[in-house]
C-alpha cells in the first residue's frame, strides 16, 4: 500500500529563490512542450510524441544553461505529466466523453517539483534534519516521525510555506476481528453517532483556524 509521508521544509531565501526559479523552469518547459504538439498539429496534422519531446530535451538542455541547470528527472517528469494529459484526453475521446484539450498552466497552478526516483535525488542526512535538493542544497526539515523507505518524491510549495512529500509503501496490518457490529449515523452537532451510544465530536475546522484567519 502507497501512502504519502509529507515534512515540512525550512530553506533559506537563496535556496527558496531557487526552488522558485525551478518551479518556473519547470512550468515554461510544460507550457512550451504543449505549445509544440499543438502547433504541430494544426500546421501539419501530425502528433509530436514523447520520444520526440525527450529527444528534443536532451538537445536543449546541452544549448541552454538555464534549462540544465534543473535537475533531468525534474523536467522528464514534466514531460511524462503532459504525456499523461493528452493520453486521458485521447481516452475520454474514444469514449464520446467531454474530451477538455490539456491547458497551460498559470503559475498558481504549478506548485509541485516531482522527482520520479526520489529516494536517488533527495538526500536524508543520517539523522533525518537535512535534506539534500539537487540544484538547491541541503534544506532543514522538521523532523517528525522516521522517514521510511521511499520512491517518488516531491517538493511543494502551499501559503507561502515548503515542504517535502514521500511516497513510501508499507504492508496493511490486519486488525484481529472482534465479532462486534457497530451503526454509524452522520449527524450536525456530532461528525458521528455509533449505535452503542458514543458521539465523535465534529472537528469544527472553522473554529479551530479562525485565530489564523483573523491575523490575516
């Protein structure tokens, strides 16, 4: 079972101007690959295929300094996410559905830096303060709980603030059977009422942010 295990990150202001300037790097090359496949079609009816894309990456990122300066696996991922958008288009095609031809992204929409292989790419220090971002350094953590084993990885960005998401898997645990039958009832003033008498309070949310919110 996949499960994401996110920590949130301190960079300095360089490193937090660098993230940032690989978000846009990140994005231009999304919005760029997009603008191609559509020219493309539209001057000659032909599809431009990810092969062609990554090829035609492999030969910018040896012209520009700019674009190499990111880490490869950033912008391949970059990539496979556009390819997977005009592939889910194609199928909603196929199927008479309402297609919505993939868009360009504005840079409030474009928050997240994907490394496909992140346990090769973000580094832990032995004791799990520090992180180490390819082309950013080593950025401080709050460490929490132990960071497992993990595959892909992501760097977020959400209010201003930064963090580091993990996906990792880990084997469901079974809990032993109680031979026990419980109702759930959703109510207003409680989340839940169970059939044996007990309330689960409802979290209000809006109480619980409404000091944040007000200093806003």
């Amino acid at each position: 079972m996949r499960w994401l295990h996110k920590v949130r990150l301190y960079p300095t202001e360089r490193q937090a101007d660098r993230l940032v300037f690989f978000l846009h790097l990140t994005r231009d090359l999304y919005n760029a690959a997009l603008q191609q496949r559509r020219d493309v079609w539209q001057m000659r009816r032909r599809s431009v295929t990810h092969r062609e894309q990554y090829a035609e990456l492999t030969a910018l990122r040896k012209e520009s300094a700019r674009v190499a300066s990111a880490y490869r696996e950033c912008e391949d991922a970059v990539l496979h996410r556009l390819d997977l958008a005009f592939t889910a288009f194609f199928r909603r095609l196929q199927r008479g559905e309402t297609a919505g031809y993939p868009r360009f992204k504005p840079a409030q929409r474009w928050t997240q830096l994907e490394f496909p292989h992140g346990d090769r790419a973000l580094k832990l220090d032995e004791r799990q303060r520090k992180v180490r971002i390819p082309g950013v350094g080593a950025v401080p953590l709050r460490k929490g709980r132990a960071i497992p084993d993990y595959g892909r990885a992501f760097v977020v960005t959400k209010n201003g603030r930064w963090y580091a998401v993990f996906e990792c898997e880990r084997e469901p645990v079974p809990q032993p059977p109680t031979g026990k039958v419980v109702g759930m009832d959703r109510g207003i003033r409680s989340l839940l009422v169970l059939s044996n008498g007990t309330h689960i309070a409802n979290p209000k949310q809006v109480e619980r942010r409404r000091g944040a919110v007000e200093r806003h």
